[in-house]
C-alpha cells in the first residue's frame, strides 16, 4: 500500500442504532475500496467488521473496529462502532481520531434512541455528519417516514441530497440533486449508470436542487452574493457551502442507500472524498488544552485510541498520528512515562487483516504490536513534546460486585479485570476497602455479561456477580456527651484513661460555637485548639481541646483522636463510615503511674460511640442525578418506575422529539435500572447517572438497615 497524504485521508466514524446497517456498509466499502473480493454477512458471522467470537454470536457490533479502503485514490479508515448503547465507549475513542462520522438510519424505522443519541454526542465533539437512510431495498422501507422523523428532530439541519425512485423491494434507483442525476443499479455489487432525471422527477428534483443551493449559500456570504447575483450556484459552489454548514454543525445532508445490495454507498464516498474534511484541516487538542495542526512535515507524534489482545500477537495497539510522518523502526518515546518504544511494524488494518506499510503520514490511522508499556490515552512522540488529550468516557450506569467462585482465583480475577479496563476504558473496576467487596461498573447490565461471558470462556474462570453493597454514612442529628473510663488492672503496669466529650452536626459553614444546651441544662466550654479532618469518605471531623485544668496532658490528645476515628470508619449503626461530626473533649482523668495512650484511645473510642448513639444517629445514602430520555408514549410507564424507586422527578422537558426526564434517585434504588428501563422502553431509552450527594435516608428503610445490621453481626 502507498503512503497517503493527509490531505487524501479520510477518517469517518459509523454511528447508528442497532441494526441500522454499519457493519454491512462497512464490508460494501472494502469490497468496493477491493479489500476484500466477497462481502460477508452478519447472519453469515463473516464480515470483516464482526470477527470476533462473540459479536458473532450476537450477530451484533461488540468492538469498535477500524477498517481501512481505498477508493478514489483516497484512504479511507472507517470505524465501525457497536449500535448498542451498552458499547459506546468504542464510539467516544472513535470520535478522538475521526473527523466525520456518517449517521446510518434505518429506512424501516426512522429516527430511533440510539440515532439520537450518537449524534448528541457527534455534536459534543464537534463532527460533520453526512446521514445515510439505508435499508431502502428492505420490503418495510419507508422513505417518508425516515425522512420526515429526521425533519422532526432536526428541522433545517436536515438537506436532502438524493431521494428514492422506488424504495422498497425491487429498489434499484435514486435521483440525486447535487449531480442533477438519476443512478440506476443494474446488479448488487455497486454497478451503476448515470441517467438523466426522468420526466416524471424533473419537478421534484428542481424543487429540491433549489432548496439544495439556497442552504448550500446559506452559510457563505460570498455564496450567498452570487446566489442573488446569479440565482443559483455551481455544483462545486454548492459543495463549499455544504462543507461550511456541516462543519458549523448546521447541516446534515441526507443520502438514499441499500449497503447490503450495494446501492449508493460509492456515492457517499465521492461524496465524503470532495466534501468531509481531511485530518489537515482539523487540529487535534493536546491534554494542557492547546492544540496541534495535523501536518506531516513536522516532528512525529502518535496517539493511541485502542488496543485489543489478539491470540498469537499480544497486544494489537491503534494509533492515529497526529504529526508528521511515522516510519517503520522508529524510536518514539512517551513524554509522560519517559519510556522509550520502537515501531517496529506499521499495519493498515480492516479488522483482523493487517496490511504492512512502511510509512504513516500525519493523519492516518493504522496499528502496532509488540510495545512494551503504551496505554490507551497516551502519546509517543520524537523530538516533540505532545501530549495529547484523552479520550473523556461517559459515566458508569450499572454497578455489581464481583468475585471469583473459588478464592485461590482471586487474585486472577484480578488480573484479567485490570486488563479488561484497560482495553476497555468504561469498564471501571475498583476495589472497595469499604464494602469489602470488588466493585465492577460499566455502561449496562449486557456490556458486563459480555465481559463475564470473556472471563468465562476465554479466560476460563469461574466467577459471580453479586448484588454491589451501597456505601451507607452514619452521622448525627443533635448535641449529646458521653464520657468513658478504661481502667484494667491486671499483674504489673494497668491500663487508666478517662474522656469525656461532647458531639454535634457539622455542615459546611457552620458557625463555631461554644454554647450547648445538653439534656435540658446550659453547658459552656473553653475551646483552647481546633483542629479539621476532612475525610477520605467524604464529610468532615472537627476536633476541639476543651480540657481545661490540665485533667488530660496534651500529648494523648492524638491518641484520643485516632480512637474517636477509628470508630468513625466503622460507624454504631450500620458499620458504615461516619461523616460531619464535632467533637469536644472537654474533661478526663489521668492517673499518674498507668495511663498510656492505649488507655486514652480505647477510653475514647467508647465515649463517641456512646455519645454517637444519644445524638440522634442517622444513616445517609448516596442520591444520583439521573436523565432519562426516552420516547415521550413511554414516559408514564418510567416516571411511576422512578417513583417506585423513592426517585424525586426534578424536571422534564421535549427536546428534538423525545421526553428528557431528570430525577435524583438513591443508589440503593438504582440496581440493575439500566436492565427495567430497556424493557419498560422496549431498548428505546437512555440514561445518565451522577454522583449528587448524600441524604437521610426515610425513617422506615433506616429501620430495615438497622435490623439486617443486627442480623449480620449475630451471624459473624
Ligand atoms: N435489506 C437490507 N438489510 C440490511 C441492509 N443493511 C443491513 N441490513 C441487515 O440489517 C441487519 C443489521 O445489519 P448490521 O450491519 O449488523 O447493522 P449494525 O448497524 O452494524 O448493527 P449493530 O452492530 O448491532 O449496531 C443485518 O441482518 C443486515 O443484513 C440493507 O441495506 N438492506
Ligand atoms: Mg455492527
């Protein structure tokens, strides 16, 4: 394969709802670019795309897959991405190193969720969209409906450059207003003839050109004065000022296509080749937030997006260089880590087919194997110092625990989970000295079962997945003291500590205080040293010495201060971590031979939880901010679901032809949300969740916590 220059790369992510046709588009363009010299089929489990064992069994995208075609004395590096939202960390790596992305719409079903959401988020990351209504020859193809739902969504944004003459079975042919052409195909391997419109057409086809040329001008002042000069526009006029919209995000043109019979996909890439932007005309953001033009005669710098553990090869790493030109044998050193790697093979890859090359000129997209230590988000570069940004990964939606079903293969599990997060980014994995429990999230309940059918089969372990413990706080509602001696006399040297303190609620900003009506009757006490603990939880400790007289010597105020936290990460209640806590040690005693600073923790770490239990103890959990988007004839159906899930609906609001829904909604509530909201919406729903903050819980689910506590430590 030649080397190509940037400005002949074209780099375009497939983006669409499942089923909307990218993988067999993809496998029309290698077979129209002669990578390959047979299409494959999903339902045949052999397309280039899907060619690992469980998107075959699935029959569906899995993996984000780079495939490389050459057309037109163009390289295309198309990235297939998996429909499913569950997946769609393959689709924010792709939007990192491509420029465009073609939207596939199902001509059967219009807009869907999924085409929604992916162009959100091609809009978030700023790329021009071409949008294909594909399936067109399928006997449900229905043009209007596909149209008029983009219409729906995206009003003007929406241009049409072609539409079908005869959509459904038998659909053979589209009229095209850009070329004022009629393509008609006489087989299924992309044959075409170029006819004049029809009479029949004509009227349409006009009508549509001039609106073609009206948006086209639109979005260029100088267009737009030689439109009012002229009254029209040159095809390569009309091309400018598509580029000016697409790339303000403005407009969206809109293609016929049957990827599977190979009807129309050559032309959208005549179309992306003179139209979608190369990578020179794009500059790449560096992690300080500067940012890079993508030229080839500068220092090199390669940034990688992927790696995927391939049998017999390791670690199979993707890249895009972002500048100037890699060259097989390479030197290249991460400026982050300092370590040193060689290139030692430059491959195109279409899937698993790699084809060597000698050299990649800024802006292409292709892979290497045998780097010692490179990982998904970094840079390496010679004589340069760029770094570029990482890609940013949405927020986990569905949390479980994890464990191995024997215990010697822990430690393995562990292993294999580290590895599986570091091929795949939203695959979070931590474990939780709090819980106990090794916390496995991702973005749905499928995306963690692929992960567990892996470890499973090719991994060959055993493991479970258990419902995930929820990180309860304890704190308290209102003043209490206490005080504790820990006094033991035994043979030689005893044990003699004595504390007494006073606790209140903290909250942020709260004023300082020296005034406590406890139980009835005015306490004053003279603060003498503050001293403030946020802690590792969350929350915060605020220590106060209010000895007065000298009744505890000062050098055991740390002691007593390390058994007030111990007890503070293994609260009275629940065992939880406690949080917002005041605490005044105002009196003791000593005694003059047997007091050590054992004596002073223990003493103390008794008074707090005493003083803890008087002070109106309260357990808090963690409350998430959730959107829900969803199809507005379903938003009954998962409101009252939310509702059932102690959720506070916040605020609900249309937006481009779908119900946005926001709520906060306890984490406890939240188990396996993603699964019922996929089968209340039949998959047409979408959703978010964040970290809000913590809350009391309600009096009664206090109740059952304290009750499966008491059980819990009865049984140990
Ligand atoms: N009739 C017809 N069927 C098509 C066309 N394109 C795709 N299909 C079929 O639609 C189904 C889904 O196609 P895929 O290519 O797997 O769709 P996808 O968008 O990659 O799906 P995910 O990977 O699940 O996101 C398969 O059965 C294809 O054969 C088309 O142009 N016409
Ligand atoms: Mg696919």
């Amino acid at each position: 394969m030649k080397s190509y220059e940037t400005k002949n790369v074209r780099n375009i992510v497939l983006l669409g709802s499942p089923k909307s046709g990218k993988t067999t588009f993809a496998e029309t363009v290698l077979f129209e670019g002669k990578v390959i010299d047979r299409r494959g089929t999903v339902e045949g489990k052999n397309t280039m795309s899907d060619n690992t064992e469980i998107e075959q069994i699935y029959q569906r995208s899995i993996y984000s897959t780079l495939l490389y075609s050459e057309f037109n004395n163009t390289k295309f590096n198309i990235i297939d991405t998996p429909g499913s939202d569950d997946f769609v960390g393959g689709v924010y790596s792709a939007f990192t190193v491509c420029e465009s992305g073609l939207v596939l719409v199902n001509a059967t079903q219009g807009v869907e969720v999924g085409t929604e959401i992916f162009i959100r988020q091609a809009q978030k990351h700023n790329k021009p969209l071409v949008i294909a209504i594909n399936q067109l020859d399928s006997e449900k193809a229905d043009w209007h409906l596909a149209l008029d739902s983009l219409k729906n969504v995206y009003g003007g944004k929406i241009v049409q450059i072609q539409f079908p003459v005869n959509a459904g079975v038998g659909f053979d042919s589209f009229v095209d207003v850009l070329k004022m052409k009629m393509y008609k195909f006489t087989d299924e391997n992309g044959t075409r003839q170029e006819l004049d419109i029809p009479e029949d057409l004509k009227d349409e086809a006009e009508a549509l050109q001039q609106e073609l040329i009206e948006k086209a001008a639109e979005n260029d002042e100088s267009l737009m004065e030689i439109f009012f000069d002229k009254g029209s526009l040159t095809e390569d006029e009309i091309r400018t000022g598509l580029r000016a919209g697409m790339v303000k995000g403005d407009i969206y043109p809109v293609f016929c296509m049957s990827a599977k019979k190979d009807m129309g996909v050559k032309r959208v890439l005549e179309f992306l080749i003179n139209v979608a932007p190369s990578p020179a005309e794009v500059e790449n953001e560096l992690k300080d937030g500067g940012k890079v033009k993508c030229d080839a005669s500068a220092p090199v710098s390669i940034f990688f997006y992927k790696t995927a553990l391939e049998q017999h090869l390791g670690d199979v790493a993707y890249f895009k260089v972002m500048s100037g030109t890699l060259k097989e044998g390479m030197d290249l050193v991460n400026p982050e880590t300092g370590d040193k790697e060689r290139i030692s093979a430059i491959y195109a890859a279409a899937g698993k087919k790699r084809e060597k090359v000698s050299e990649m000129q800024a802006g292409e997209i292709g892979c290497t194997v045998k780097l010692k230590s490179v990982k998904v988000g970094q840079t390496l570069c010679a004589g340069n110092e760029n770094v570029f940004a990482p890609t940013r990964f949405p927020d986990p939606k569905f949390r479980t625990a994890i464990k191995a079903k024997e215990e010697k293969d822990e430690e393995k599990l562990g292993e294999i989970l580290n590895r599986a997060s570091a091929e795949d980014p939203t695959i979070v994995v931590e474990y939780s000295k709090e819980l106990k429990q090794t916390i496995l999230s991702g973005q749905g309940e499928h995306h963690i079962n692929i992960l567990k059918w892996k470890i499973n089969n090719v991994d060959k372990l055993e493991i479970e997945l258990l419902a995930p413990k929820i990180p309860y706080r304890e704190t308290i509602t209102k003043v209490a003291i206490a005080d504790y001696r820990h006094k033991k006399q035994s043979g030689g040297a005893g044990q003699f500590g004595e504390v007494h303190l006073l606790i209140e609620p903290y909250y942020e900003g709260k004023p300082e205080n020296n005034k406590f009506k406890v139980d009835g009757s005015e306490m004053v006490l003279n603060v003498k040293g503050k001293e403030e603990y946020p802690l590792e939880w969350g929350g915060k400790l605020e220590y106060y010495n209010c000895i007065v007289g000298g009744a505890i010597d000062a050098r055991f105020m740390p002691a007593i201060l390390k058994g007030i936290m111990e007890k503070m990460t293994e609260g009275p209640l629940t065992g939880s971590y406690a949080r917002d806590i005041r605490v005044y040690i105002f009196d003791g005693k000593m005694h003059p031979v047997d007091s050590n600073e054992l004596s002073f923790k223990l003493a103390a770490r008794n008074a707090f939880k005493e003083a803890f239990k008087k002070a109106g103890p309260k357990i808090m959990e963690p409350i998430y901010n959730i959107e829900v988007m969803v199809p507005s004839d379903a938003m009954g159906d998962v409101m009252s679901d939310l509702q059932n899930r102690r959720g506070l609906i916040e605020g609900m609001q249309s937006e481009n032809g779908f119900d946005v829904l926001k709520a906060r909604v306890p984490l406890a509530e939240l188990y396996r949300y993603s699964t019922t909201l996929s089968s209340l919406t039949s998959g047409r729903a979408t959703f978010s969740q964040k970290f809000a903050e913590y809350q009391q819980v309600p009096a009664d689910v206090q109740e059952k916590l304290l009750k499966a506590y008491e059980a819990e430590e009865k049984d140990e």
